[in-house]
C-alpha cells in the first residue's frame, strides 16, 4: 500500500530528495487551508467548504529556478515533480543575475498572535450573518438587497529552504461585502461595503451592514450630466487604494521591482529623485496588524516591513523580492507572495512573484470638509470602473466611476459616469490636498486626496435609457425582478 506522507514528511522527503540530485539549492512550502465560505446572488445561495493541502518547491539548478506542486503526498510523485523542476530550470538556461535563495537573516520577525476563536466559526453562523445582512437591508425603505458574501480563511503554512530558513506561521482572514440597490429617484443605483481582518475583534456583520446602507443611501438618486472640463477631483479612499478599483495601485505595480529591472516603468533609475508632492507619502506595510495581508515573513521566508516607497514626494525604493533586489544592486524588502492568500487563487500553485501587501497614503493637514468647501466645481468619486485596462508601464489611465457633483464648496447630488483620465506621474505632481481623516480598508489605509485638476467628462443618459432605467425602478420596487442589476 502506497504511504501518504503529512505535509511535514512530504516537506521533508522533497526537500532532500533535491538536495540529493545536486541542485544548487531548493525552497520547500507546505499550506493548509480551511476556508468556509457563502454567497447569495440572484436569491441563489451558495456554500463552500473544504480543507486544501498541498506542497510546492522551487529548485535552483544550473542558475535558475524550475517550480512544481502537488497535492498527492506521495514519494512517486514527490520525486517525479522534483525531476520536471530540475528538467524546467535546465530548459530555460543559465540566468546570470540569479545569485542565491535567501540566506537566515538577523533581522526580527514580527509575531502575530493567531486568534483561536476564528475556529469555533461555522457555515451556520456564517448563514445566519447572511441572513441578518440581507434583511437588514431589504427593511430599509427604498433599498433592495444585491449581493454579498461572507467568508473565513484560516492557512496554516510552512516554509524552508536549503540555506537554512525554516519558518511556520498560522494566520487567517475574516470578512464579507455586502451591496445593495437603491429605487430613489429616477435611475437606480447601486453601492456596496467591504470589511474584514485578520481576528474575531476585526470583523462585525453590523459594521458591514451599516456601512453597505450608509454608501448605498449617499448614492440615491444619481443624476447624469454633460460635463467637460478639467476640475478637482477628491479621491474618497476607495478610489485611491480600494480593492475593487484603487487609482494608485497603478503606482505599485509601478514601483514593482520587475517592472524597474526591464525598464517598463517610468520610475527606473529615480531612487532620491522627487517624483510627487512634497506631502505624499507611500508606504506599503506588510506588518499592519489590523489587515488579512499582513504576515510575519514574505514567500521566500525573508521578514517583512513597513517600507516607505515615496517620503515626503521623494522615491526611496521599490517593491523587491530577493531576485530583483540583487538584480537592482539593492535589498530584498520582503515583497515576494504567493498569489492566492485569502480569496485571490491558491497559494500551493502561485509561483513567489512581487506583490505589495498593505498600501498606505499618509495623512495630511487638510479635511474632508475643508476640501469640499475649497472646491469651486468638481467631483467627489468614491468608486472607479476600468482600472485593469491602464498601461502600468506609463501610468496612463482612462477610467469610469461614480461620485457626487460638488459646485461652490457644497455637494450637489449623486453622479453616473464620471470618466477621468491621465497619466500616473503626472497625478502625483497634481495633488493639493490630503486629508487628516483616514478610513481602513480590506487591504488598505488611506485618507482623501484632491486632485488640483484632471481632465473629466460626464454624459447626460439618452431618453432610451432614461426610459429603460425608468421601468427598471419599477420592477425592482414591484420586486418584479430578481437583482435587476445582473
């Protein structure tokens, strides 16, 4: 009978069955997941549950690197992903910027203590949270359920290598969206909330139910407008870091180390040069304690940091793993991942690659109010649509998103469509305010930022469509409709 090894075995075994084939070196990773999870869209429910396990390594051979994974802990197949690795890096030749894997460090280790009570979380009160969202909502007058999705992550991963790091850490996600529809007026809108952390004292269903009624209230009763002209902008935080649409998670991917090395980024070569404001600071913090993203060490074991990216509108560096710090003549500031953590893929499967963890806009001197009051003509925009579509090489964007008309320092009413376009370094030279205020987000904490001026345009609805949206509101009130907006 075939054994199956734990994943520690499976750890171990693979570990010197590569280091027997004369690898130059070899990275072991081992992750388990619990993930319970539940969604409703279109008044159709749906629970995920299910325990993940599996291994992956990384082998060093003739001066580059070959992957692999498996999730059968057998020794055959141990031995047989090992040999494809070695048969991968040896396809792709000798990579002379390749120095080593990360050797033991110094440096300290933040601990973060594992919330035990994440584990007494069942699908059932999940359900039961569902539930309370969605009739929290619907009994609101005016406002209609949407979507939403509640979910707990709990990893346990292990992580080694052959230059002696050898590292464990248990660490979880918990957390949901809620969004809702709103009848007021004559277009129907639609609005959303987002909360989540890494422990029991992070997460609470009626912070996510308030906050889901509270944006989907302020969007009520949009307007479209023509609209063309170049005028301030405030960024609420969603639009600046938000996951769904963050203007300056175009920077990041920016200031990835990848992208400087092959000079696919206007930022190469600008270390010490000012490249935004003197009040902008940008700093991705992979140790804050309050976020889903935040761990002890980075993919490749290395401790990770709060990092300053631009102090005081000055580049200080980028976003490095051990490869491309070596490459750039720098050092690795813990930025490898495995994409997939919490909701994103499978970290088991994820090659380590460049990725921030928790991006942070200082505060400034200025508030939300005083910002409004300073605007003559503009738009506050809390939520943009496009952003995957940007050139990350240039920085050049062209995106759609909602706000609210601001004429006179007074917020006017709600806004459809509101495009914005121009280029990323650009931006940085533009901004003029930066509030005191700073709202937490799933992966984020950034205060409100105003744009001098960029370029924007808005487009007043056809008849046809006023028409359309028209009916649309009815059978929504009449409840007609299922989630009329899918």
């Amino acid at each position: 009978m075939t054994k199956i090894f734990t994943l520690d075995e499976a750890l171990e075994y693979g570990m010197k069955f590569a280091e027997k084939t004369n690898v130059q070196a070899v990275e072991g990773f081992t992750n388990k997941s619990v993930d319970t999870e539940i969604s409703v869209e279109k008044n159709i429910p749906s629970i995920r549950t299910g325990v993940s396990t599996g291994v992956s390594f990384r082998v060093v051979s003739k001066n580059n690197f070959g992957f692999c994974f498996t999730r059968t802990l057998t020794k055959e197949r141990i031995e047989s992903i090992i040999k494809i690795a070695i048969e991968n890096a040896h396809s792709k030749g000798e990579d002379p910027d390749f120095k080593s894997l990360p050797e033991v460090t110094k440096k300290s280790y933040q601990e973060f203590k594992f919330d035990k009570k994440l584990e007494s979380i069942t699908s059932d009160s999940l359900a039961d949270d569902m539930t309370k969202l969605i009739d929290s909502i619907n009994d609101v007058k005016g406002l209609h359920y949407l979507q939403g999705q509640l979910f707990i992550s709990i990893l346990d991963s292990h992580l080694m290598n052959s230059n002696g790091i050898n590292l464990r850490e248990k660490s979880a996600g918990y957390g949901g969206f809620g969004a809702a529809i709103t009848t007021k007026g004559l277009i129907p809108n639609y609005s959303y909330g987002i909360k989540g952390g890494p422990n029991t004292s992070s997460f609470s269903i009626d912070d996510l139910i308030d906050e889901t009624i509270e944006q989907t209230l302020r969007a009520a009763a949009p307007k479209t407008m023509n609209f063309e002209k170049e005028v301030p902008i405030i960024l609420e935080p969603e639009a600046a870091l938000g996951v769904l649409g963050g203007l300056f998670r175009i920077l990041a991917t920016q200031l990835s180390g990848n992208k400087v090395s092959s000079g696919a980024t206007p930022y190469s070569d600008q270390i010490g040069n000012q490249v935004a404001v003197e009040k902008f600071n940008f700093i991705d913090n992979g140790i804050n304690p309050t976020k889903i993203s935040s761990s002890s060490f980075d993919a490749e074991g290395i401790p990770k940091e709060k990092t300053s990216l631009i102090e005081n509108g000055v580049l200080k560096t980028y976003l490095l793993d051990s490869y491309y710090g070596n490459k750039l003549g720098l050092e690795s500031n813990g930025k490898s991942s495995r994409s997939g953590i919490f909701g994103g893929g499978d970290p088991i499967k994820s090659v380590p690659s460049i990725g921030p963890s928790s991006l942070e806009i200082s505060p400034g001197d200025s508030s939300k109010d005083e910002m409004i009051e300073e605007t003559r003509e503009g738009f506050m925009v809390r939520s943009l649509m496009g952003l995957h579509m940007s050139d990350t090489s240039s920085g050049r964007f062209s995106v759609t998103g909602f706000g609210w008309y601001i004429k006179n320092g007074e917020v006017k009413y709600p806004v459809q469509e509101i495009a914005i376009s121009g280029m990323i370094p650009d931006l940085l030279k533009n901004i003029d305010l930066i509030s005191k205020e700073i709202e937490p987000g799933l992966l984020s904490d950034c205060p409100y930022i105003r744009l001098a001026s960029i370029p924007t345009t808005a487009k007043k609805f056809d008849l046809k469509t006023r028409f359309g949206l028209g009916v649309l509101k009815i059978l929504t009130s009449l409840k007609i409709m299922k989630n009329p907006m899918f």
